[in-house]
C-alpha cells in the first residue's frame, strides 16, 4: 500500500500556507483507541532508549485528555514552554511551506491517524509519528533553535535547488538522530521514537554503523525508506547541533557535492569517525569539518 496523504496543491479545506482545521471532534472512537495504545506502548518502553531532553518534553503530551491531542489544548501547554505551536496538515506537504513553518517555530502535523491494521507499523507518517515522535523535542532549546535554522536554511536550499540535500540532515539527525548523555548513546530523532525495534536496533544492533555527525558526509548519505537504517549519526549535544548548523556554509557543502556520487546507506567514507562509546579525541562531535 503506497502512502495516500502526499499532495501538490492544497486540497479542499486546506489554506494556502497548507494548514487546515484539526476538527478534533471529527476523531472517531477507534481512532483514540488506536491513539491510547500507541501511546501507552511506546511511552513505557522507551525508558533507557530515549534522551533526557525527549522524556522531559514528553511530560507535555501527558498532561492532555487521553487519546488523539487537541492542538488547541496541546498549543496552550507548548507554546508557553517552547515558543511553538503545531498546525495541521493534511499529510506530505512542499518543501516551501514545510521550510516556511519551521522557521516560525509551526511544526507541521499530518491530521490525521494511521488506521489499525497499521498500529505496529505505519507506511507514512501519521499524527502520531509527528506528535509523540517530534514534539517532546520542541522544549530543548538548542534543539528548538536548530529547528529554526534548519527551517531558515531550507528556504535559501529552496532558491538553490539543494533541498535533497539538505532533507538528508533532517532525516539523519531529526528522525534518526543520536547523543552521547552522561556517556551513554541515547536516541532523540522521531522515527527512532515511534519505532521502539529501530531505536533498539540503532542503539544496540552490532550491524550499523554510528558515526560522528560530519555534514558534508551526512548530506552525501542516501536513506532507507522501507527498513532499518545501515548508518546512524551521533552528536555529543544539541548545542553542537544547533553550532553545525549555524556555522557551516551550506552552500559551499551544495556546491562541492553536486556533482560527487552519493553514499549508499550501508557504505564507509574515508573521513568517517566511528563512535566507540565515547567522546572522540578530535574536534567535538557536530562541529563543521574544514
């Protein structure tokens, strides 16, 4: 089954920023079932996997009515604590907009919930994928404020026609990111988050590999959509983060690799630096390389 909720244009009801109306009371009873088992499942198992950062922020979600989250009750826990709000969205949305709420600090929310013959494992990203597996994240404020460069840097990506790359530092530190806490690797991206088997498998499995986050590198690495991904990438902090972001020159990366072949998903590259369960000796993990 191919995923449903990819558009072009907005569709009937949907504004030209591509938001549109939660209509929370439209949610069906099986609908806040399937909310509530998700919830439960991945919340009480996620101890020992997850950051600190997401554990802190996922005290949020639990202070709202059980089942799918109102965004007006959502709205008014995390805007206060963060800066940010979510706005729905039907599904997939262009890379213009999606760049454009970003920077805002307006995390898009797809509206709508996986069905449940999908509960295990959903085909697209669902209300549940953005909610539970990206918003805890919204009250780290480093992580926060690379969300807002990330978002600003997409839209000059946008006018460079570079955003595939770029999309691949979204997918390898926001959906499958990891940190070093208290010495101890832990998972913060969201696809991690909502697959309890994957972050097991990237914090664990002796197949991957896990590497010092280098953004050439990463914007060099073609992704897995249909399994486990062959390479993960570490970062000792959000701030490291946030400075990577803030301090590389994006577009000279862009320039450089254009015209270089990508990095398959499971392949080494001659400037990797492999996590070895501690901090490495050289320049802090996240920090741009020359």
């Amino acid at each position: 089954m191919a995923a449903t909720h990819i558009f072009d244009a907005p569709p009937e009801g949907v504004a030209a920023d591509w938001t549109m109306p939660q209509s929370w009371a439209a949610f069906t009873a099986e609908q806040h079932d399937t909310w509530r088992s998700l919830f439960d499942r991945q919340s009480a198992a996620l101890d020992g996997y997850a950051c600190r950062s997401f554990l802190d922020g996922l005290e949020i979600l639990r202070q709202l009515k059980r089942g799918v989250p109102d965004f007006a009750e959502l709205n008014a826990l995390l805007k206060p604590a963060s800066g940010w709000e979510v706005v729905a969205v039907p599904g997939w949305i262009p890379n213009g907009p999606f760049f454009e709420h970003l920077a805002n600090r307006r995390f898009p929310a797809a509206n709508f919930v996986r069905p449940p013959e999908q509960v295990a494992y959903s085909e697209e990203p669902d209300m549940f994928h953005d909610i539970f597996g990206h918003v805890p994240m919204l009250a780290d404020p480093a992580f926060s404020d690379f969300l807002v460069a990330y978002g600003q840097a997409g839209l000059r990506a946008e006018k460079l026609g570079a955003s595939d790359f770029l999309g691949r530092l979204w997918l390898y530190t926001v959906e499958f990111g990891l940190v070093v806490e208290e010495g101890e690797l832990r998972a913060f991206g969201g696809g991690l988050m909502s697959s309890l088997g994957e972050a097991m498998s990237a914090l664990a499995a002796p197949e991957p590999r896990r590497i010092w986050l280098d953004i050439e590198r990463v914007m060099r690495t073609r992704y897995n959509f249909d399994e486990f991904q062959q390479t993960y990438f570490v970062i000792a902090g959000f701030e490291a983060l946030l400075c990577a972001t803030e301090e590389t020159d994006f577009a000279a990366i862009y320039r450089k690799i254009a015209g270089e072949p990508a990095i398959e998903p499971g392949d080494g590259w001659a400037g990797d630096l492999a996590y070895e369960g501690r901090l490495p000796a050289g320049p802090a993990s996240g920090e741009a390389r020359p």
